[in-house]
C-alpha cells in the first residue's frame, strides 16, 4: 500500500506520517529530500523559501513530476511506503501512474491552528506574523505548472482530513483510513518464524488421519532435511487403509508401536542420514512436540534445540530433554498465510 500526503504547511502532514512510521510498519519517503540535498550541493540553508526555489528550478529543468518519478523509482517495488511533500499536480499523477492502489490523502486545518502550531515548531524562515504566514501560502499556489499548487493538489486527494484537533484525533482519524483500506501491513517473518512455517507447509505432505506433523531441521540457519509423518516408502498408508489406532482404539500419544507411520521428526533425521548431512549442533522445528521415541533420537542426533507450536499429548520428552540438555522452546503459532509481492 502506497499512501502520499498533501497539503498546507503545518497543517500535520509531519505528524501523521510518524505515526505510521513509529506504528503502522511504513516507510516514510519526502519529495523534498531530493531538493535538500540539491541545496546542500549547493551550499544553500534548508530554509522554506531556498526549498521553494530550487524544487520550482528542478521541475522547470526536468519537467513537474520529476521529484516524484525519482522518488516512485525508489520505492516502487516495496510493500508499504508513505509519500510527503506532494506539492505539485504532476507528481500526484506520476504517483498514481507508477505506484500501485496509490491513495492521496489531503491534510488541512484552520490556519490560525497551523500559524500556532508553525511558531511552535519555530523552522527557519518561518514567518512571524500571521499576515506573512498567509502572504507565504500564496505563493505556494502559484499557476505556473512547474511550481508548487498546494490548494490544487489539496483538491486532488483521495481523502481529506480536517487537522484541526489534536494529535489522538488525528491518530483515529489515520486508523480509520487504514481500517476502510482494509491494510494488513507486510512484515518480514524472523528466522524462527521461517522455518516453523515450513515445518507446517511439511506437515501438509503428511498421510496421519488424527494429526498432520511436519518438521524441519536446521543448522546455521540452512536447512538440513525435512520430514512429515506417513508410512514407509513404498507401503500403503492410511489414507487407503483407513488408522488402526483409531479401530483398536488405542489414545493419542500411547502405544506408538501400533501404528503404521514414521513420525515426522524421525523422518527429518531419517533423510539427514541418508544425505550424510550431520544434525550435531542443529535446531529441529516442528508443528508438534515430540513423542518420547521421537525425544531420544532428537538426543542421540545430538540436536540442540527443539522449537514447536503445538503439543503433542505425550509429554515424556520433557525430563528427557532436561537431562540431556535439549532445550526446548514453544512459541506463537506464525500465520500460514504467504505474503510477497506479486
């Protein structure tokens, strides 16, 4: 999701954009950090009017959309970024031309408001009167086409917000617009969270009519081997003839004997064996706790760490794991969902 905010100065554009930044898993970009660092270049102040200037000589050279064609560039490829200083027309339909499901969101507040506040944050070359204040804004709306169009672009937004409150207004009225664009921000799984999904993607290979188990080891943040729980290769399985367990009657977590599957992670050491892969030192994922059976091969492999979402009903494994120094880890089922960008 690519949001962009426009409107008159110190109307809370700033405001709104760090709250999605510090709470909302945005990226903040500004058009008017391409003019800043031209103004370094230059050896200018970062002063409003020095910043007016050289963005109005920028889109007179390269043409009005420049800054927002160098900036959309940038950012095109990234699951969620907020835009700010979109001061021109042009860049509002450059934005929306190269950004996708791009939404202009206008910022405004009754300008005796935006005066305070503007004195308040006290900006070089921020005027001192109310009159100037004003007089400043008029320039802001200028009708060459290479200038800045505030007012116009202001007209132009997608949704428009009135700052004229305080910042919790502000802040409901920002997750309200979030809530009708129904956003779900992306956010990067963690390395445990990586691998735990690909214990459960495993555990969808799995041929069990009581419970589907997957897992996954690890070493060095490399995978190892996988495993799921099924019959022997080559064997019928239960899904043609039917559990056995569940005909004798025999409880979930008992007599594992009886029972025509290979448990997952016995499968996991089973396929490291056959690669001549060692599993000493290595991390074991898996969608489910481990059967005491399962617990002294763990052990024996010389695997160092058990991390599961899930428990399976035989908890035997605990002093085993204890004993041997196994650590073991339960963590937060990750969502199975699978978010990239497409």
């Amino acid at each position: 999701m690519f949001l962009g905010f426009t409107g008159p100065n110190a109307a809370g554009k700033g405001e709104a954009i760090k709250y999605l930044v510090d709470n909302r898993k945005f990226t903040a970009f500004s058009l008017s950090d391409i003019i800043r660092q031209e103004a370094k270049k230059r050896g200018l102040e970062p002063v409003r009017d020095n910043l007016i200037s050289i963005g109005n000589e920028l889109r007179a050279k390269d043409g009005p959309a420049v800054l927002a064609k160098m900036t959309s560039s940038k950012i095109k490829n990234m699951p969620q970024a907020v835009v700010d200083s979109i001061r021109n027309p042009f860049e509002v339909e450059e934005l929306r031309k190269t950004l996708k499901n791009f939404i202009l969101i206008g910022i405004n507040a009754d300008p005796k408001v935006r005066f305070e506040r503007a004195v308040k944050r006290a900006r070089p070359g921020d005027p001192a009167t109310l009159d100037e204040f004003k007089k400043k804004e008029e320039k802001e709306n200028s009708t060459d086409p290479n200038a800045q169009q505030l007012t116009k672009c202001f007209e132009m937004s997608d949704i428009k917000i009135d700052n004229s409150g305080d910042t919790a207004a502000l802040y409901k009225q920002v997750d309200r617009i979030l809530e009708d664009l129904c956003y779900n921000p992306y956010i990067r799984p963690n390395w445990t969270e990586y691998f735990m999904k690909m214990a459960y993607l495993a555990a969808e290979r799995s041929t069990c009519l009581r419970h589907h188990v997957g897992a996954v080891i690890v070493k060095n943040n490399r995978v190892v081997s996988t495993g799921y729980n099924g019959a022997a290769a080559g064997t019928k399985d239960c899904t043609e003839l039917g559990c056995l367990r569940d005909q004798m009657g025999i409880a979930s977590g008992t007599r594992h004997e009886i029972c025509r599957a290979i448990h997952a992670e016995q499968n996991a050491i089973i396929q490291a064996s056959l690669t001549g892969t060692s599993t000493e030192g290595a991390t074991i994922y898996s969608t489910h706790s481990p059967c005491i059976i399962c617990a002294k091969m763990v052990v024996n492999s010389k695997i160092k760490k058990f991390v599961t979402s899930n428990y399976y009903p035989d908890k035997q494994f605990e002093e085993l794991f204890k004993e041997a120094g196994v650590e073991f880890v339960n963590v937060e089922r990750p969502p199975l969902t699978i978010n990239i960008l497409d």
